[in-house]
C-alpha cells in the first residue's frame, strides 16, 4: 500500500510539474525558443541592412504565439525596436525603419512644438508600424519625406481651450510646420480642461495631413481640424 501510494503521488507530482511547465512555456514561451529566434533576427537583421545590431531583451507574444527581440544598432544604442518571426510563415519583420522614421520627425517638427506650445504638459510623434514592408527594400533607408512614410505629433496642454484666435494660431501654425515637412503628417492638440481629478473634461483636436487639405490659413486650419469635446 505504501509502494503504491508513493507512485501515485510520484506520477502527481510529474503530472504536475509538467502541467506547469506547459503553462508556463504557453503563456511565457520557452527560453531555448527565445534565444534561438533572437540568433535568426539578428542574422535576418544584419543581411537586410548590412550593418550589426545589438540584442536587448527577448520576448514572447502568447496572444500571436510570437518569439521576438529588442535590438539596437550597433553604431547607435540609443535607438532600439522590434523584430519578430511569424511563426506560420516563417518569415522576419521589423520596425527598424519606423524609428528611424520617427527619431527623425521628431528632430525636425520639435522647434515648431516647443515655439506655439511652449507650456504644454508633454509631447510625442509616431509612426504607423509595419508600413516598412512596402516602403523600404534595403539595405538603406530612406528617410521618412523620401518613403512617403506615415507620421504623427500629439501636443498635450493643460488649460480650457477657448476656441479663440490665439489658440487657433498657435494650431495652424504647428500644421503648417508638419505639412511643410511631409504631406502625410498628422496632427492633434489635446487641452486638459478637468477641475477635478474624477472629471472627465477634455479637448481634442485632430488635424488632417496635407494629402487631405493643405493648410495655408487660420481658417484652412479650422477646415482641417476636426473638435472633439469629452466632457
């Protein structure tokens, strides 16, 4: 009784730990998985770019069933993106061009944030992922005006927006400043209007690229921009 009353526990104790090894690789994927796809991405990296990259991190996307890695490039560590296996297709993709793209956006639209909004609470631009595949063959690339490569900029302030002509200059000349720059840059300016923290009170405004409608005054810039009020 005692021999099999230590199997039965034995076998519980295996159908356990292996119960809890399936659910951790499910939801966490495996670290061999993980180290052998982020060799892949960086040799996948290297010959479409011709350049080295350093590897950051590894991760697992269990919703997409997904290994992939954080890099750098090599010559500048200050940048990092992501790359990942499709799994099915046994293909590569990567973001690279996107941050490229967008540290590139950001050095040339900041002057025009900082001078129409010099109090504002914070900033960002972005990018649409994935638009790379088609825009760029490699191994270099291009910029985001050579691309044609989608951008944003997000200005967000605290304060009523008054709907006044100052605010509404201060607006036409941030997207007269993106526009200048690409006809594919859009815009928004949020105003944080809440008195209370537990108020939902808040502006925004979302403005078209030039694609869409060329800004060339205060009332091309209402034209273009669409209000939206969350209150």
């Amino acid at each position: 009784m005692k021999k099999r009353k230590r199997k039965v526990i034995l076998a519980g104790l295996i159908i356990l730990i292996f119960l809890s090894g399936f659910t951790y690789s499910y939801f966490k994927g495996t670290p061999w998985k993980k180290r052998q796809v982020a060799k892949e991405l960086e040799r996948y990296l290297e010959e479409r770019y011709e350049q080295s990259f350093v590897l950051k991190s590894t991760f697992f996307n269990a919703e997409e069933r997904q290994y992939g890695a954080v890099f750098s490039p090599k010559n500048d560590q200050s940048m990092a993106f992501n790359a990942r296996e499709d799994g099915e297709k046994q293909t590569y993709s990567d973001d690279y061009p996107e941050g490229v793209w967008q540290r590139e956006f950001q050095e040339d639209i900041e002057s025009a944030v900082r001078k129409n909004f010099p109090n504002m609470t914070d900033w960002f631009v972005g990018t649409a992922y994935g638009q790379s595949a088609e825009l760029v063959k490699g191994p270099a690339i291009p910029t985001y005006q050579e691309a044609g490569a989608y951008v944003w900029v997000d200005v967000m302030n605290t304060g009523e927006f008054y709907d006044s002509a100052w605010q509404w200059e201060k607006i036409f000349q941030l997207v007269k400043a993106a526009q200048q720059l690409t006809p594919v840059a859009e815009v928004s300016v949020s105003f944080d209007e809440k008195q209370d923290p537990n108020e939902e009170a808040e502006v925004y405004i979302s403005c078209m690229p030039a694609e869409a409608l060329q800004v060339k005054s205060v009332q091309h810039a209402k034209k273009a921009c669409e209000v939206t009020r969350f209150e």
